[in-house]
C-alpha cells in the first residue's frame, strides 16, 4: 500500500477514535497526525518537524487579533453593553409582531458585530431577554430558540474569529474583505429568523408592541451611541487603513474596557477572573492551530487535498452539485466539531476545488464559516444551543422541535450565499477591496 495512503489513514481514523473515546479535538488531531508523520518520517526526523509546524503555524502577527476580541467580548459581555443595545434594538423592531423576540434578535446581530462571539451573544442577550419574555407570556421555548436561531449572526457579521483563522489558514486573503464579505450574508441569516419569528409569533398570539414615543427614542439611541460606536471605530479604522485587524482588536479591548467602566457596570474586582477565562479560551484556540498545522503538513506530503479534489471530480463536472454536496459535508461536520478546528482541516481540502470552479477564496470563506456557524446550534455539540438553553433553564429536547423552522429558513440563506456569488462579493468589490 502506498506510504501517503497509509499516513493519511492513520491520521483520519486515528482522529476518529480519540474522539469517540472523548479526547479534545486538538489532541486527537495532534497525536494522530504526529503518528501519520512517523510513517513518512523518521522518529528524530518527525519530532523535529512537528515542533517545526506548530511554531510556524503560530508565527502570524494576524493571530493576535482572536485573544484580543475574545477579551473584548467578554468585558461587554459583563459591562452593561448589552442593555443598551437591546433597549436600542426596540426601536427598529418595536412596531412588528413578537417584538421582544424580534428585539432579541436585532440585539444578538448588533451584539455579535461588536463582540464577534456568538456565544457571547446568546449568554448576555439571552440572560436579559429570556425573563422579560417569559414574562409578558412567551412560550420559553419560542424565546430560547430565537435567541439561538439568531446569535451565531455575529460569527459573520465582524469582528469575526471564525474568519480571522480561515485568512490565516487561506493565505493571501485579505482580512478585511472577508470582513465586509460576512455583512449581507449575517444581515440576511438575522432577516430570516426574524421572518419565521414573526410568522410563529402571530400564530401563537404573540403580538404584543413595545412602541416607544420619539423622546423615548431619541434619549435610547443617544445612550447607545457610545456602544454602537464601537463598530464605526474598529471597522472604520480597518477599511480606512488606520490600523490593521490585529491593532483593531486591541483597540476593541481598551474602548470597551473604558465604556463598562463608564456605565460603572464593571466591577473591577471582576477583572481577574474575565483576564482568565480569556486567557482559558484563547489558549484552547491557539493549541487547536498549533496541533492542525502539523495536520496541514500532512495533508500537503500526502497530496490528500487532490485526491479528495480528483475523487470529487470524478463523481460529477456539475458545480451545483459539487457546491451542494460541498455543504452537505460541512454541515454534517459542523453538527460535531467546532468551527476553528473545522477551518483548519476543511479549508486546504475544500478551497482547492472551489477555486478551480471559478469561486473566490473570499465567497468560500463566508459559505465555509456560514456552514460551521449552523453547527453551533445543532446537537450534539452546539455550543450556542447549550449556552441559549443554559440561559433559559430549557431542556434542549424542548428547543429542538421549536429551532426546526428557523433551520429550514437559515439553509434556505445558506443557498442563496452558495450559488449567488454576489450576495459576498458585491460589499467587498464596491469598497475597492477584492477586484
């Protein structure tokens, strides 16, 4: 049997078994793609390249920016900017039917474009909309899955993590184009939910207004502009050249920390334990690169990529349904891994064919985070559906049956950003940013 054959076996199924016995995905991805590495290398030869992937997969200035917005979204997370957004939201989505779960909505998108965390969303929106629904008579189920069907909005509307890693990992694309890449397509998944929000909403006789009078409105939006600010500074200052999307991120950091501390909804004493859990969740990001370069030079050495590519090929010239069953993969992986590791290992394999079908590596970015974001609120590892379902003390088997209709609707999104490239293009072409 073929050397690169075998590695690429021992490096796929042996990833398969250390997470079904219940290893953490980057140490099932380390330990198994060091161990394809033996079959190709010597021991010596291995441990040396190993160690020499996981530095250079780490050495990217661009890196930087994923602990500094992680830290960003939990100081606004803990600093009383989610109250003012939410209060903001009402005034878009007031006037329409269930209106505090559209504004559950309108607050997870505008939430997650500061903090670029889905999660974060869920966890601050949804621990303050929740009682108030479940007040005015909302079915807890209905509130808990809009405020899950709608928080992975911020996973592409930027700042996004999730897109910063596939640039890393893409090489040669720009940042700041995927950035603007993730607007329509985040605004159109947040357009969706809120149509089959509204939709079940009538149905159930949720159509409670929360109308405000034009002082009432005034006096809202001027105590949310610093707040909303926060998008004009780091987006802005990016696309303007200020400062690059690393700086950008620090720049978060410090304008966020200084707002939580003007609203006096920070307690200082807090700080050490927001520095840790950031500290705790970046580091589990970072070691997830440092252990899937090794993968990544793997896959070159083995030219698994183009086996998977001439496989694929092989079984259809039709572009419509290589890009469906592009998405049927993704999908199904997105139900069980999380989005970073994903990236890493789908995208040298995925990109490639993509590419060669007249795709641009910034539309595959957006299609590719959209698929993954989909998985952080499907069982069995959906990170956003435990974290909404947490908030809200509902069983998920109670929240399931209720995210069905959004699901269909935010596939139906997931389409039109696959076969219209211009739905993630048209932003980031009219800013000069992609030709």
């Amino acid at each position: 049997m073929d050397i690169a054959l075998i590695a690429a076996l021992i490096m796929f199924c042996g990833t398969v078994f250390f997470l079904v016995i219940g290893a953490p995905i980057s140490i099932s991805v380390g330990i198994s793609s060091f161990g394809a590495m033996l079959v190709i290398l010597p021991m010596k030869g291995a441990m040396i390249t190993s160690a020499q992937r996981i530095f250079v997969g780490l050495d990217s200035f661009a890196l930087l920016a994923i602990p500094f917005f992680i830290l960003a979204g939990n100081i606004m997370n803990n600093g009383g900017i989610a109250i003012r957004l939410i209060n903001f939201s009402k005034i878009f989505s007031g006037f329409l039917p269930g209106s505090l779960a559209q504004t559950n909505i309108v607050s997870n998108m505008l939430f997650g474009s500061i903090s670029g965390s889905g999660v974060a969303s869920a966890a601050a929106v949804g621990g303050i909309m929740s009682p108030i629904q479940r007040k005015e008579g909302y079915d807890p189920a209905f509130s808990t899955a809009v405020n899950i069907a709608s928080a992975p909005t911020g996973m592409l509307i930027p700042p996004s993590n999730t897109l910063i890693v596939y640039a890393t990992v893409a090489g040669s694309v720009s940042i700041s184009a995927l950035f603007m890449g993730g607007y329509v397509p985040g605004i159109l998944w947040g357009l969706g939910v809120m149509l089959v929000a509204g939709f079940m909403a009538k149905r159930r006789g949720y159509v409670l207004r929360h109308t405000m009078s034009l002082r009432e409105c005034l006096k809202v939006a001027v105590d949310a502009i610093p707040s909303l600010s926060m998008i004009v500074v780091v987006i802005g200052g990016i696309l303007g050249g200020v400062f690059t999307a690393t700086e950008a991120s620090a720049i978060a950091v410090v304008y966020s920390l200084f707002l939580s501390l003007c609203y006096r909804s920070l307690d200082v004493r807090t700080l050490p334990a927001i520095f840790l859990s950031t500290a705790k969740m970046s580091a589990i990001v970072i070691f997830m690169l440092a252990t899937s370069s090794i993968m990544s030079w793997v896959m070159a050495f083995t030219q698994i990529p183009g086996m998977i590519a001439d496989s694929l090929l092989s079984l259809t010239s039709n572009p419509v349904i290589i890009l469906l069953i592009i998405n049927v993969v993704l999908l199904f992986v997105g139900t069980f891994m999380d989005p970073t590791p994903a990236v890493l290992i789908f995208t040298p394999i995925f990109l490639p064919i993509c590419t060669s079908l007249g795709m641009d590596p910034v539309q595959f970015g957006i299609l590719l985070v959209f698929n993954l974001s989909l998985g952080t609120i499907t069982p069995p590892v959906g990170p956003i559906l435990f974290t909404g379902c947490k908030v809200s003390g509902i069983s998920i088997d109670a929240v399931v049956k209720t995210l069905l209709p959004f699901f269909v609707v935010i596939v139906g999104v997931l389409m039109l950003v696959t076969y219209i490239p211009a739905i993630s293009m048209t932003v980031p072409q009219l800013m000069g940013l992609i030709k």
